[in-house]
C-alpha cells in the first residue's frame, strides 16, 4: 500500500479535496436555502438538478475528452465548479440554484471520470486494486472531512463559499502536476436495459430504488436539518455519521456476501435500513439516537450499492460486466433525480419526518422485491467467491469497471441464468 501512495498520492490529494468540497457544497445549500426562504420543495428541486447535471456529465465528458484532451476537459471543468461555489450566495434565487446544480453535477462527473482515467494509468494492474482501495476510502475521508469545515463559518454569509471553491481549485494542482501521463480514455458501454434486466431484475429494479435513497441521503439532508430545526454542528455530524457507517460496514458485508446467497443479504441489510428509517420517521427519537439511525442507513446503504453490482455480475461473462455496470450506474443516477422532488413532497405533507420516511419505503420496497425473487427462483444463489468490490456512490462508471477488473474475478465463464 505504502509504494501505491508513494505513486498516487498526487491524484489521491486532488481527489480528497475536491470530495472535500463537494460535500460542503451540498450541504452547505441545504443550510443556506432555508435562510434564504426557499420553500422544501423548491429546494428538493435544487438538490435533484445535481444528479441531472452528473448524469449528463457522464454521458458527454468521453466525448469532450476525445475532442480536446484530458488536461484542457479537466481545467475547464475544475473552473466551472469553482466559480459556481462562488456564485451560490450571490443569486439566492432556486431556479438559479437548480440552474448552476446541474452545471456543478456535469462538471463534478467530468473531473470524477479524468482522475479515475488518471489513477487507473498510473498504477500497474498488480497494484490497480489497492490503488481503487485508496481512492474509495479518501473519497469518504473527503467527505467527511467536509462536514467537520462547515463548523468553521456563518452559513449566511459568504466564507463557507469560498472554502469549497478553493478546495476545489487546489485539487487540480496536485492532480495536473502528477508525473503520470493523460491516458487513453476507453469509453464505458452500457448494456441495453431490456438485456440488463433479463439477466437481473433484482440487480436493476434494486439500483433504481437505491439511487433515490442515495439522492435523498446526500441531497436532501440538510434540508430536513434545516426542517427540524438542527443546528449547523449538529447537521454536520449527522451527515458524517452517515459516510462513517457506510466507511465502517463496507468490509464487514462484503466478506458476508462472499460466503453467502447475496439475495438473502440483500433482504436482510434492506430490511435493517428500512427498519432503522421507519424507527426515526415514528418514533421521534434524540438527536444522539438519530445519529446512531443515521450511520446504521449509511452503512447499509453504502454497502449494498456495490453488493447489487456483484451480484449482477455473477451471472454475467467478464466481457460483458464493465457495460453491465454502467448500465446499472445510469439506472441508478435516474432513479437519483426524481429521489429528492419526492422526499420534499413529502416533508412538505408529513412534516420532516418525511425524510426518514422516503428512505424506509425505498428500503423496504429493496427487501420485499428480494424476498420475492428469493420465493420465485430459491435455488439461484449467484455467489461467486471473492466477486465483492468496495463501490462509493460518488464513482463513476470507469472507476467501478477498473475495480471489477484489478479484482481478477470473472475468469469463469458466468451463466446466462436470471437472476
């Protein structure tokens, strides 16, 4: 591990302190939004723009990389999200908001794809597997670290702005500076989704219903914060609380999917978050019990997105699972757009208890889809040994394809079975 931070640690910086930024940003919004007098749904329709504009960032970038180049894809995009950051507290206006979200989903999905490009040509393939190790879990430092910097400044005025842009803007020194060259960029295929959801109904309709989980997480947070009159210190800890949980339990899950029926683990972590959110959204409990419910969905949550991935690709051929992944990833990131409009809908209905209660449906609606492929094809197990990749939702298509490859895995020929 030590000779892959010595010849990473450039990239691996960068990409911290954009991740840095980032989760500041959104939740910071959150926070300023209800200062501001932006209504819940308004800003539910801000927090979706970002998965919008990601979305759409995964789509175009390949193309602008094959036009102009990695570095100038790079620097343009790095200085979009910069000056974005800054632009936020001067036009507190939603559709604005929405506006410039989509633009920082797009650019953030663009500097995501060229440092993944970057890591993955700069390691050789015997250490590619520790080098993604590294990259996902400073993605969660990063993160992480973002919540603990929203304590240092008055979420009304501009200073918490302007930390995250030049976070961001700092992150390209390391990463533009690495001796290691632009790669060749290969495009991800994706598998055309009839095909996708013949081989896995659970893997797509699960993913789906996962992407607005994570929207309504990482989106829509702050805003519930806000709602229920948290403090800006408390909010940031439950957030944090949430990507430790998910940092915590990734291990634990993934050795117990490797020595189990991955569709019975993937009941039992669903039934688990659903309970933990039914729990806060009834319950009404303290604010140090919704901290503890806040890193159990993290750590479910977080988990069972590279599990679904896994278990697809169990009975997939090696050959088809990079564009079975980022066929998932793109089910994923539509099911993240509509995540937060519907949780504001019904925190706008129900109270901020709303939130809570968005997640446990989506969680519960997980299980019971499982239990019932389970009850229709009981002898499906689908497990492969050592098929298990640590995943963060924050990584693109080409990162997930590059895990899936350093893990050595999908040398057996895998049946056409559904599963």
């Amino acid at each position: 591990m030590l000779s892959v931070l010595r010849s990473t640690w450039p990239l691996l910086l960068g990409v911290m302190l954009l991740m840095v930024g980032n989760g500041m940003q959104g939740t910071l919004l959150g926070i300023r939004g209800a200062l501001e007098g932006i209504g819940t749904y308004k800003m539910s329709m801000v927090m979706s723009a970002y998965f919008v504009g990601f979305l759409l960032g995964s789509h175009f970038t390949p193309q602008m990389i094959a036009r102009v180049g990695h570095v100038r894809v790079f620097a343009a995009l790095g200085s979009m999200i910069s000056a974005v950051l800054i632009l936020y507290p001067a036009w507190p206006n939603w559709i604005g908001w929405a506006a410039m979200r989509v633009v920082i989903g797009f650019s953030f999905s663009g500097v995501y794809i060229t440092a993944e490009s970057w890591l993955n040509a700069s390691v050789s393939n015997r250490m590619r597997g520790q080098a993604l190790s590294a990259y996902m879990i400073v993605q969660m430092i990063g993160i992480i670290s973002g919540q603990a910097l929203m304590n240092v400044g008055d979420p009304g005025g501009y200073l918490l702005f302007v930390i995250p842009s030049v976070l961001v803007s700092v992150a390209f020194t390391p990463i533009l500076l690495s001796v290691a060259p632009a790669p060749e960029f290969s495009e991800v295929r994706r598998l055309n989704f009839r095909k996708l959801f013949a081989v896995s109904p659970l893997g797509v309709v699960a993913m789906f219903l996962m992407g607005g989980v994570f929207s309504a997480l990482f989106g829509m947070v702050s805003v519930w914060g806000t709602s229920a009159g948290l403090s800006v210190k408390q909010i940031s800890i439950f957030v944090g609380a949430i990507y430790l949980g998910g940092l915590v339990a990734q291990y634990p899950i993934g050795w117990m999917s490797d020595r189990m029926d991955r569709r019975k683990l993937i009941l039992q972590v669903a039934i688990i978050g659903a309970a933990a959110m039914f729990a806060a959204a009834v319950l009404n409990p303290g604010f140090w019990a919704l901290v503890g419910l806040g890193a159990v969905i993290g750590g479910v949550a977080n988990p069972l997105y590279g599990l679904l991935i896994a278990y697809t690709n169990d009975y997939l051929d090696k050959t088809d699972m990079a564009a079975a992944s980022g066929g998932l990833l793109f089910v994923n990131g539509v099911g993240a757009i509509s995540g937060p409009p519907v949780t504001g809908w019904l925190m706008e209905r129900t109270g901020s208890g709303g939130f809570f209660l968005y997640v446990a449906i989506l969680m519960a609606g997980i299980a019971l889809y499982a239990g019932w492929r389970i009850l229709r094809a009981p002898g499906r197990a689908g497990a492969y040994p050592a098929s298990f990749a640590v995943v963060s939702p924050a990584a693109t298509a080409l990162a997930v394809e590059a895990v899936l490859d350093s893990g050595g895995e999908g040398g057996k020929s895998r049946g056409s079975h559904t599963a």
